[in-house]
C-alpha cells in the first residue's frame, strides 16, 4: 500500500524559509502569490493491506519522528 504524509506549520508559527521563497518569487517577476507557506511530503510504501493499521503506523511515525507536533500538524493519507 502506499501513502502520503503531509506535515506543515501550525497557524501562527513563523515560517522564515516560506519568506524567502516569497521574495525569491517576488525578485523572479512571478506575481500574484500573496503568500507562501513550507513544509514536508513523505511518499512511502507499507508493507500491509489493511488500512487501519496502515493509519496507526504512519500516526505513530508522525508523532515520534516526522512531525513536531508543537508547531506542526500532519496529514496521513493512504493512496
């Protein structure tokens, strides 16, 4: 089975790279972007079939390892 896990940062939580790749965007000519925000896609292939193990696992993965969950939130998705 395959997935998707995508971990951004919380509302409220400055994001300095996002700022840079807004003024980068800015200094290229490319207009009508008002704001950019980064974060993280982990593109993964699991060794089950069932679906709600397949979730538990890439939960406890984000919340051990992949994200920071005191300023980032994640999303698990099973493609």
């Amino acid at each position: 089975m395959k997935a998707r896990v995508v971990v951004t940062l919380k509302d409220g939580i400055l994001d300095p790279q996002g700022k840079a790749i807004e003024g980068a965007l800015k200094s290229l000519g490319i207009d009508g972007i008002d704001s950019v925000r980064q974060g993280k896609i982990f593109e993964m292939e699991l060794a089950t079939g069932d679906r709600t193990h397949a979730e538990g696992l890439l939960r406890g993965a984000c919340e051990k390892l992949l994200a920071n969950q005191v300023i980032e939130n994640f999303q698990v998705e099973l493609l």
